[in-house]
C-alpha cells in the first residue's frame, strides 16, 4: 500500500499544506497509525484516502503542536471541499484551487519540485523519493552518485524550497516549457526502478512503471506538441510490452534475447511506435524519441537473431552525438559485440572503464562478464560477476548472475 499510495498521498497533502516536511512527516504518521489500526479494524475500503485523511489530521495536530496553527489555519481552510471529497472516496476530485492548469497533484509536485532554483540533479532526486516512495539508496543508484552525496541533495533541495519561499504552484506558458526536461527526467528514472528494481525481492516493480506511464500520459495531454513528451511515452509503453515476458514463472529473469515474444503487448507496441513516428515527424528529435525509435527496432523484430543490428548501433551512435553518456555508450557496445562479436564490443565496454560512474554500475560489470564469458577468459568473467554482485542488484538479477557465474565455472572444468 506505501508503494501504490504513498505519492498520492505526499502530493495532495503538499497541495493543501503548502508545507514539504510538515506533509512527508504527516504522511509517515498516517502510515504508524495504518500499522496499529488496520490489524484491529480491518484495511478501509478505501485504504489511499484513509491515508490521506489521517495524514490531513495527524498535520493539522502537529502544526497545533508547534502552536502556529493560527499561521497555517487559512492554508489548511482553503481546500474546503477536502473532507467531503475524502468521504466519497474521491481525493482526486477535491475542489481545484489555482493550480487548475494540471488536474493532478502528482504532477503538479513534479513541475513544483523541478523549480528552477533548484539544481537539476536535486529536483530531479527530490521528486524521485516525494512520489516513486523511492529511498536513498535506490536514487542514488539510479543516479550512480555515492549514497551520501544523494542524501545531501535532498536535505538541499528542502532547504531551498523552505528558504528561498518556493510556491507550491503550476508554471504557465514559456515557464511550463523551461521545467520539462526535469520532469521528463523525473518519469524516466521513476519508470526504470519500476521495471528493473534497484533492490529487493522482485524484479519489476509494477506500480512504479504503471504510475511513471499514467503521468507521462498526463503531460502528453498537456503538451501534445512536444516531441520529447511523445517519445518518453512511447520508450514507456515499448518497453513496458515486454514486460509480461521478462520474467520466468518463478520471477527469475529473462533475457531479451530469450523472451518469449509471442507474449508481448502487441497493443503497447503498436501504440508506441505510432507515438514515436508522429514524434520524430516534428522535426526536434531528442534523446527519449532516439530511445524509443531502439526500442521499436527490438519490438518489432520476430526474434532476437532477425533485429536489425545495423540500425540498432546507427541510432545509438546518433543518441551518443543527442545526448552522450556513459551508458549509453555501453549500450553501444552491446550492439557492436551483437555485430563485429564478443572481443569487438569488450574492447568498446573497455574503453568505458576508466569512468568513475561504470565502477559502480553493476550493467556494466554484468555486460562484460557475459562477454568474458563467451571469450573464454573464464578468471576475468568470474571477477567481473563478482563486482555485479557485490553492487547490490535485486535478488532476481543475483540469482541470475550467480547462475551464470557457476555456469561459467562448470564450463571451465569442463572444458
């Protein structure tokens, strides 16, 4: 319940108490008195607004706490159709104050929170940990930044918004358009911990990848013009396709090259590619269209051995000169170790060692293992497997190196 309702949550109350810490605070309290009711009493009908009352309530008793309930009473008053709303079990649908431009707290907290006295890679982690319930470790992960180095981000982008009197409010117009690369960045990274977790039991993470492609569904009404907005969509739903084939019966992981494609979405792949073709028809391309266009490139070959290579390593050579980075240029390396073989795309995956960002990027000790593996450098794969797992990956994805990692030593005795 924390993972499906907690961004709601956080949003609507940020929204009715103009206040980060005092809704995150609340929001926590709220989920306390879940744990101590909900045995007793039985798990509400329905549980999101429950949650979102209490936290309501829990805040407005610590603001009396603090004794400024007086300075916070018009803040509080101002969402009057609040508890009526929570009642009919339709938070949503509470009254909409000035912030009408976009009917959805949540999103409405990722363009907040994207303000521009904020340091991108702070708005962007801020977000991620406000709405992806995401912790610490996970974003910086996802950030490859160390743990703490992310946790100084955040208690910065607090402060500033504290500081600097951030209104909680909606840009409009040219405002609105300044923000958009955070917040795409923001759906991106949120979507990416739902479909491969960064820790835990589980692979996928559902409700993230289902939340990340409901808000990009939001913002492509909004901005329908946007080929960036059309074309994370639709790297979204192209991935997403895959999904239901990604893991095994028992929620072990599945390669690509070895899903069983007949159990694609083929209505999130057909979608998708519409989505990227009208993007790339706008003449601006971007990184997230040049992502999608990859994905499509996957989606629509019958098998894994009839991709178009080609195409797959020319389009990430265009993302490289779009939008370089890192892992990018190890997904460029995968494509060449698919054209030229393993000992081409080892050469490129080693020239990418010497980033401090690979060393703690557990894809790329995975991919080189996989290609020592195959050259018959069977002491290098074993080191290379090791670093994977010593990264912290999710317990499917370890399960699926140590596999491989005794695979490869079988092999050697074997061989």
């Amino acid at each position: 319940m924390f993972r499906e309702e907690h961004g709601r949550a956080l949003a609507t109350l940020i929204r009715v108490l103009g206040d980060f810490d005092l809704a995150e605070e609340a929001v926590a309290d709220a989920y306390v008195a879940a744990l101590e009711r909900w045995p007793v009493d039985g798990v509400p009908n329905n549980p999101g607004a429950w949650i979102t009352t209490t936290a309501r309530n829990r805040a407005i008793d610590r603001v009396r706490r603090a004794a400024v309930f007086a300075q916070k009473a018009a803040t509080v008053a101002r969402d009057v159709a609040f508890d009526a709303a929570a009642r009919a079990g339709a938070l949503q649908a509470a009254a909409e104050d000035e912030m009408d431009p976009i009917p959805d707290d949540q999103l409405r907290l990722i363009f907040t929170c994207c303000h521009p006295a904020l340091a991108p890679e702070s708005a962007v982690a801020l977000t991620l940990r406000a709405l992806g319930g995401l912790t610490t470790p996970e974003i910086a992960r996802a950030f490859l930044v160390p743990e703490a180095t992310l946790a100084q981000r955040l208690v910065r982008a607090k402060r500033k918004i504290r500081e600097a009197g951030i209104a909680y409010e909606v840009p409009t117009g040219d405002r609105l358009a300044d923000r958009l690369e955070a917040v795409l960045r923001v759906l991106y990274l949120v979507f990416n911990e739902g479909y491969d977790a960064s820790s835990g039991e589980g692979l996928i993470r559902r409700e993230l990848c289902a939340e990340a492609i409901r808000l990009a569904r939001v913002l492509a009404t909004l901005l329908p013009s946007e080929p960036e907005v059309l074309g994370l969509l639709a790297l979204m739903l192209l991935t997403d396709a895959r999904r239901p084939a990604r893991e095994g019966v028992n929620g072990e992981l599945v390669l690509l090259e070895d899903q069983d494609r007949a159990i694609w979405d083929r209505a999130e792949i057909a979608e998708g590619a519409s989505l990227v073709e009208r993007a790339l028809r706008m003449g601006r391309v971007g990184p997230y269209q040049l992502q999608a266009a990859i994905a499509a490139v996957h989606d629509e070959a019958e098998s894994s051995d009839a991709t178009d290579w080609p195409q797959v390593l020319g389009l990430y050579e265009v993302l490289g000169r779009v939008a370089p980075s890192p892992v990018v240029a190890l997904n460029r390396a995968v494509a060449v170790a698919h054209l030229g073989g393993p000992a081409s795309g080892l050469a490129a995956m080693d020239a990418l060692a010497g980033d401090p960002a690979m060393a703690e990027y557990r894809f790329f000790h995975g991919a080189r293992a996989e290609l020592l593996r195959r050259l018959g450098r069977t002491a290098d794969a074993l080191a290379a497997y090791d670093r994977a797992l010593a990264l912290g990956p999710n317990q499917a994805e370890a399960a699926f190196l140590a596999a491989r990692r005794q695979a490869t030593i079988a092999a050697a005795t074997a061989g």
